[in-house]
C-alpha cells in the first residue's frame, strides 16, 4: 500500500524523503518557488513558497517539508496567498521595483510571480546595506547587490554542484551579501567561471559583463538550442541572439532536467563565444601560395593539399613518421573515423586524442 | 564543498586565536583545516568579534543602556580618543550602561539579589555547595527516575520557549542512536536578560551538576557548553567548577566537557543557530522538524537546555519533582526575574513562578519616577503599559495580553521614555542581530528600522506607518525563526498601548 499526502484535496503518493513541493509538481499543482532548485539542497530563505499544513501552527516551506502519510496541504488558502503577496513587496522593495531597469540584462523571476500572484503594494524602497565587489576584474561575471535576494542558489550550486565553492554568503543580516574570500576577483579564487550562478540566479544580480554591456534585455533576444561544440559531451546550449543585428549575444543553458548536462556548462560553452564575430575569425579554407602567402581556397582544394602533403612525407620516412591527434572538441564517432584515417588510410597506429592523457 | 576529513568544527577558534579575520587570514585558516577559503571568510564575516576585530570598546546600545545614556558613554570614549562602537545588549543591564572591552573585560559589580530562601530552587544568594547530592540520587536510582522526577515538576525551558524539559529529555532517551549530546545554551543575549550570567558566576556547581545529571540520564558521552563571547569571567568560573568537581571525584572521565566561545552573534543563542555555530558555520538558525533531540549536533540526538533550567535539576533531585510543582504560583518553579531599566535596584530577582510586576517591582526598590511601561521579558516580548502590572508573570499569561515571559529579563519605562524612541531602539537591535536568511526578518526588520526613521524625520507624520500591519503580519506569519517573528512586535505593541505617540487616535 502506498502512501498519500493531500494537496488541496487531491491524494497524490509520494516517495519516503519527498518534498511538498516535489509531490505537487508531479500533480501539477503550481507551488511558486525563488530558491529551490531541483539540484541543490532546499534553504527555505525566500518564504515564497509556505504552504498550510492541517496541525501546523506555521505555514511550512513546501520546497523542504518532507511529506507524511496522510498530510492534509493547503495551497490556495487567503493566508498562503497573502503571503506570497507579502513575499513579493518585500524583495520588490529589497531589488528595483520597475521591471525595465530590473531586466537589462536576465529576466527577475520576482517581476514573472507578481505578474500571476500580485503584491500587496508598492512599498518604499529599502535603503540597501549590501556591498558588491567593484574591484573584480574578471571579465565574465559582475555581482550587482541592488538585485540579489540572497537566495543562496549561487552559492549553493557553487559548492553542491560544481563543488568549487569560490563564493559565499558573507556578513550578517542586513549586511548579508554574495562575496569571495577577501572580496577578491573571481580570476583570484578558486572559480572555474563556469557561470552556473549567473544561471541559477533569479533576479540578473549574478549577471554577464558582456551582455549587460551589449544593452538588450534576454527577454528581447531569441533563443536557438543548438549543441556546444567545444568538446564531446554534447552539452545543450541556447544561443541568445539579437536577430536584428544577427549576433549571439550571450549563451544560456536550457533549464535543468531537460537536456543531458542539466542545466550546467563550463567556461568555455558558456563564454568562450566571441570568435564566433571575431574580425579574425577563419570562415573559408586558406592555402599557402608558392611565395609564402596565403589565399583562400575551397575544401576540395585544401583537403587535396593536405592528402597530398601527408602521403609525400608517409612516401619519403615511412609511415610511423605521421603521428594523428584529434582535437577534445570531437565526439566518439569523430575520434573513431580520425583512427580509421590513420590506421586504414596512412597505415599507422600513431593516434591519440588531446584529451586523453 | 569541503574535503573528507576537513576541520570544520575547529575554524571559528581558530579565527578567534588569529584574532580575527584580517586580510590573508582565511587563505591560511583554509590550509591548515581544509574547509574552503569562500566558507572560512563568510563564517568568519558572520561574527562580529570576529570580522571586526579592531573595532575597539563595545558599548552597549540596548534598551537599559539608552535609558542610563549610553550615547553620553559613547561620546566620552570619543573625546578621550578610546576607539569604540555600538553593541547589542552586553547582559550587563545591571550596570547600565555598559561597555566590554575585548582586551581588558571590565570586572561586574555586585548584582542585586533576591535574599536567600527555602522557597528557591537556585537561589542565587546561598552557597554554592558541592555535595552533589542530586547525582549521586540520580545514579543510585537511573535514568527513569530522573525523568520522572523532571516530570513531576513541570520545569519548563528558562530560555524563552518555555517548552517542558522532560519531553526532551526522554525524546533524546528513546532515540535509537546511541551517539549522543548535551549542550547547554549559555549565550545569554536578549536584551534585558543577565540571569544566567548570574547563575553560573554564583553557583556553577548546580549548572555542573545539572549538566552531570542529563548526561548520565541521557547515556551522552560530551557536553558542550556555548557561552557568548563576553563573558570570559562566566566561562572561566564554569571551568573552575568543572575542575574543582574531578578533584572532588563526582566527576569522572567517561564524559568529556567541552567549552566553546560565542563570537558575537546574538542569534546564536536560538539552538540550531547555537548548533551551526559549533559545527564551524554561520550562525543561521536550521529548519524545524527534524528537531534537536533527534537530529541536533552532528546530525546526532541533542538535548539543549538553558542555564536556570539546567540550574533547577539538582533542586528537583533533591527535593522532588512536587516540591519544585509546588514552588510556583500559577505554573511550576520558582523563576529568575532580571530587573533593569528604572528601577532602584536592577538586578536578578528569584520569586515563585506567576508573581506580578508590582511585586517584582517591589522587590526591585520600586520605580525611579511614574512607571510608563515595561518589557516583560526581552526585546521580543515587545511592550506592556504600566496597567498592566499585575497580570501574572508567566508563559501562560502574558501571551494572553499579547506579551510573552521570554527569558524574563524585565526592562521598566517611566515616563519619560518616548515610545517611539524605545520601539526604535529595539528595531535596531532586531535588524542588527537578524542572521539575515529569511526575507521576512531581514527585510521586514530593515523596513521596520527604516520607517520608524522616517516617522521620527517627518516630524511624526503618521502615514509613513501605514504599513506596519502587512510587515508585521508577514515576519510574524513567514519568518523561519523566533527572532524574525517576535521582531515587530516592540512597535506593534507600542502601537498598540501608546496610539498616540504614533500619531493614531487619542490613547
Ligand atoms: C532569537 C532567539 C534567541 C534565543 N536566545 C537564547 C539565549 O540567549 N539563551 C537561551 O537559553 N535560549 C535562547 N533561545 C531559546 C533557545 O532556542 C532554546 O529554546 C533554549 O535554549 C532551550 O533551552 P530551555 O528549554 O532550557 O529554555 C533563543 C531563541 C530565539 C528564537
Ligand atoms: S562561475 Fe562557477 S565556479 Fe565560479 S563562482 Fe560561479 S558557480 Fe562558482
Ligand atoms: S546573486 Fe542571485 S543567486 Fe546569488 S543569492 Fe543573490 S539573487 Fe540569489
Ligand atoms: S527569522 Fe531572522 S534570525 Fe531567524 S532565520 Fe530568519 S533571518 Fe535568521
Ligand atoms: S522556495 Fe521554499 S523557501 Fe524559497
């Protein structure tokens, strides 16, 4: 017999160790959230997501209550709409209220829930206590304090998910803020600038330099899924692209659960992408003339150039004097034909590929 | 995320011993333990003793302390050129105002008393004696019978919950893990409040044996002590007492004492916040259930209790669970009261559970000038005016007139406080003191701050209060722990009593 939990009346089972809101989800009973994330440990510090529970004096944060056999959950009371009224005023006057200048760069998710939940008013603006780190000099990733919630959803993906652990939550109450150690820049700590806090932030206070520079809010750019091609894991990537001026202005990662890297990229997929308009960048072959210089040519002709250079050496000192390296950004199938070319095509079992020390 | 084997549990003495965080510190915290550098420096920012070490002499800005003019204490450190800053309350409300210098902790004058009594279960007054009676009994007769006898009592938690102590220990009793603590909260920090402080500087041998007695009930093999950072005395008396007990021999060597510094952090004193802190992070309280007893320390069942109450175990041993039933007015026990503000006398006064405040206020030489109002039990209770004076100080009570007894450290007002000054002042406390976790509290406690200044700036135009009710009803309603939902209630409370010092209606 399995056991039940009872959300707004409706009986769902659940799995022992299951969240209220992992149960919900699996109903589909919307339970709006600004921490959780499905990879990381719940820190129930938003409060967006309380939720009554029948012999619970306190509303309980669904995204970490644990469900019991028998729970009787309520979602849609006054009170728990009240609250997620109440919720919103605050972080709206703990951020920026008018959504334009919120959004310069990520879409806030606190904008997304008042939008379907309402407030409970425009509040005065909190005179804000956080300190940034306005000397980091990374090139990648900026902290803007006037937008951070504290959610600790950077900092918690930092350590449970790329367990690099380069940032933290620093100072106390009002003081809280996001911060390295010594507010160093982030090039001067152990962070990998994979951006999976510019990702998992809610409100664009983990933001990139870049495309905040750039000036186009995400919301106005398209996105296309396409697949990262800087190595052979096949990480799922959204180009960002600002289809007047046909430019990718930033990389994103399609949300976790939903492709094979889960919602996670390296430095590389995430901002190694500015060759991709670069003035220098190759975009047809090039073959050397007589005299030294190089001209442009089709792939028929370079490829015909490099055969013919290769079978010349492999013809004058043997055919262990070729040696193939293929490049980290292949895939399986492509490392398997560059060994097929060197064994089948040159004769020689000089292979290997970059990343396998 | 940290390394197998990294020494988390050891950062914060270390920070303490490297007297401080200054720049390069945690690099070098982080070689030695293997915790990460990030999680030294944000554990190390959290503590105030810590991330600012060379803030100089701490002078006291809680209620008790304002009203004795530590504004003017301050102003002198400045022109004699001492570097110092503000505190939240120092649990020095007896001495108002007061200050604590890191480098040279200023001696406590004699506290006032409440004169030895047979009606006392700690009495404060008497000798501290070290037969220890009560654990001898205890381990003649076992565990179950201690628990009874706590039973029988009725002793209820000192330190502001008020939740009955035989419950957790006979929930720590039944856990199947075998690995097990005790921890005793010696944080001290709500404003108002210097019992315990008392307590342990006058008869540590009740608290060592207190503490003995849980250990042996509960088969918990370490104790650990948690006193807030400025206390050096306190700590050093308690340490005394635990030697004095080995050489006495009631102590033996099958549990291992542990005593742990505070770093200035007022939330710690809240227990997971108090467990956080001795697992070497950030003093940020835990989500509730699961609950201490069966996951606490290391994730290990926990009883934590309160000095006085742990102060009350050997008194209920010895002189039965019905006696100490009987010592209490309207609920069990005779209880610690803390006097400051106002009075003659301040200062810690025992007297059956349920006395009023008149006759505390008696006992206290009375009022200096026309009581106004009184915080009956920390900054958290909020405010009672002076009708109010013979409703019974209790758990059961108070709360019925929108109060609560808290850790009992009782502030008096006369009339000249200005309501509006004294409801700031405890906004500041809140939102200096909110670990800053939850939104609620964080923000709620800077809107509240905030707009108390606005009111004062505008010259009390009432519309900059129009908010209150949805800000005080949502850290009362959200926040995760009691700091954030007691924090709006010195203003509400104020509002409440004092209307038109707020600019609403005619009260
Ligand atoms: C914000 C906050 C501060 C607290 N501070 C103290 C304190 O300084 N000392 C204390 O004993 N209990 C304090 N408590 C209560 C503890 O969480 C806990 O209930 C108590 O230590 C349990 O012991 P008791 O049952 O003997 O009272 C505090 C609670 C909260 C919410
Ligand atoms: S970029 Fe990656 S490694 Fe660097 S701080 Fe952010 S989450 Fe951590
Ligand atoms: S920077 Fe973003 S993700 Fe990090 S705590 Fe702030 S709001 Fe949350
Ligand atoms: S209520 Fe305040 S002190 Fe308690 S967890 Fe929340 S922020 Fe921290
Ligand atoms: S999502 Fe549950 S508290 Fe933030």
């Amino acid at each position: 017999m399995s056991d039940f939990v009872i959300i707004d009346g409706n009986e769902i089972s659940f799995e022992p160790g299951e969240t209220l809101l992992q149960a919900a989800k699996r109903a589909e009973i919307e339970i709006p959230t600004l921490c959780w994330d499905p990879r990381l440990e719940p820190a129930g510090a938003c409060r967006m997501c309380l939720v009554e529970i029948e012999g619970s004096r306190l509303m309980q944060p669904a995204c970490s209550y644990k469900a019991a056999a028998n729970q009787v959950v309520r979602t849609q009371t006054s009170r728990v709409q009240r609250n997620r009224e109440f919720i919103l005023s605050l972080h709206l006057a703990d951020t920026i209220q008018d959504r334009d200048v919120m959004e310069d760069n990520n879409p806030s998710r606190i904008h997304e829930l008042a939008e379907v939940y309402g407030t409970a008013g425009d509040w005065t603006p909190v005179a804000k206590q956080r300190v940034g780190r306005p000397n980091d000099v990374n090139k990648f990733i900026s902290f803007r304090p006037d937008r951070c919630i504290l959610c600790s959803l950077c900092t918690r993906y930092c350590d449970q998910v790329e367990a690099v652990s380069a940032i933290t939550l620093a100072g106390r109450g009002a003081h809280t803020t996001i911060s390295t150690a010594d507010e160093r820049s982030l090039t001067d700590t152990t962070c990998e600038l994979c951006g999976g806090c510019v990702d998992v932030c809610p409100t664009g206070a983990m933001t990139e330099k870049a495309a905040v520079e750039y000036g186009k809010p995400e919301r106005e750019l398209e996105k296309v899924r396409t697949t990262c091609n800087f190595c052979g894991v096949g990480c799922q990537i959204d180009l960002n692209i600002d289809t007047e001026a046909n430019r990718i202005v930033k990389v994103t990662s399609p949300p976790p659960g939903t492709t094979v890297n889960d919602g996670n990229l390296c430095v590389k997929g995430r901002f190694a992408n500015d060759f991709v308009h670069h003035e220098d960048r190759l975009t047809t072959p090039l073959v050397r003339e007589p005299g030294g210089g190089l001209r442009e040519a089709t792939w028929d002709e370079a490829l015909d150039r490099v055969v013919k250079g290769l079978q010349a050496a492999s013809a004058r000192h043997g055919k262990d004097s070729l040696a193939f390296i293929s490049s980290s950004r292949c895939t399986g199938e492509e490392n398997y034909l560059m060994q097929k070319l060197a064994r089948a095509g040159f004769g020689t079992h000089n292979i290997h590929q970059c990343a396998a020390t | 995320m940290e390394k197998k084997g990294a020494r988390r549990e050891a950062i914060l003495e270390i920070l303490h011993d490297r007297g401080g965080l200054r720049e390069g510190v945690s690099k070098e915290v982080h070689q030695e333990t293997g915790v990460p550098e990030a999680d030294i420096y944000g554990v190390g920012t959290f503590y105030h003793l810590l991330s600012d070490p060379d803030a100089g002499v701490r002078v006291c800005q809680g209620l008790s302390c304002k009203l004795a003019d530590s504004d003017g204490l301050k102003a002198r450190f400045d022109a004699e050129g001492k570097k110092s800053c503000f505190t939240a309350c120092l649990g020095r409300c007896d001495m108002a105002p007061a200050f604590w210098d890191p480098d040279d902790e200023p001696p406590l004058v004699e506290c006032a008393l409440s004169p030895s009594s047979d009606a006392h279960a700690i009495d404060l007054a008497a000798a501290d004696g070290t037969g220890y009676e009560a654990l001898a009994r205890a381990t003649e007769r076992g565990p179950d019978w201690v628990i009874d006898e706590l039973e029988a009592s009725g002793l209820t938690g000192r330190g502001g919950a008020g939740f009955p102590a035989h419950i957790k220990w006979r929930a720590v009793r039944n856990q199947a893990e075998t690995e097990r603590y005790v921890v005793l909260n010696a944080d001290e920090g709500e404003p108002g409040t210097f019992k315990d402080r008392e307590v342990i500087l006058r008869r540590p041998h009740l608290v060592v044996e207190g503490l003995a007695i849980a250990a042996f009930a509960l088969e918990a093999r370490e104790i650990y002590v948690y006193v807030r950072g400025e206390f050096g005395r306190v700590k050093r008396e308690l340490a005394a007492a635990i030697e004095r007990a080995r050489e006495l021999g009631v102590l033996d060597d099958s549990v291992a004492w542990h005593l742990v510094d505070g770093h200035g952090a007022y939330i710690c004193g809240e227990e997971t916040a108090l467990l956080e802190a001795l697992e070497g992070r950030r003093g940020m309280p835990r989500m509730k259930p699961p609950f201490p007893v069966e996951k606490g320390f290391r994730g290990k069942p926990t009883l934590i209790q309160n000095v006085e109450s742990i102060a009350c175990v050997p008194a209920i041993l010895n002189r039965g669970g019905t006696w100490f039933q009987e010592a209490g007015r309207t609920q069990p026990g005779s209880k610690l009261y803390c006097m400051s503000g106002h009075v003659v006398r301040p200062g810690v006064y025992e007297a059956p559970m349920g006395v009023t405040m008149a006759e505390l206020l008696e006992m206290a030489g009375g009022v200096v000038g026309t009581l106004k109002a009184f915080s009956p039990g920390g900054a958290s209770s909020g405010f009672l005016p002076a009708d109010q004076i013979d409703v019974a100080m209790d758990f059961a009570a108070l709360p019925k007139v929108g109060s609560m007894l808290g850790s009992a450290g009782v502030v008096v007002l006369n009339d000249t406080v200005d309501m509006v000054e004294a409801a700031l002042n405890q906004a500041v406390f809140f939102e200096d003191e909110s670990c800053g976790q939850c939104a609620p509290c964080r923000i709620g406690t800077q809107i509240l701050r905030q707009m108390l200044e606005r009111y004062l700036a505008s010259g009390r135009d009432a519309s900059t209060l129009e908010i209150v009710d949805d800000v005080s009803w949502g850290m009362c309603e959200a926040s995760i722990c009691g700091l954030g939902q007691a924090a709006a209630l010195p203003l509400t409370s104020a509002m409440k009593h004092f209307p038109r010092e707020f600019g609403v209606g005619t009260g």
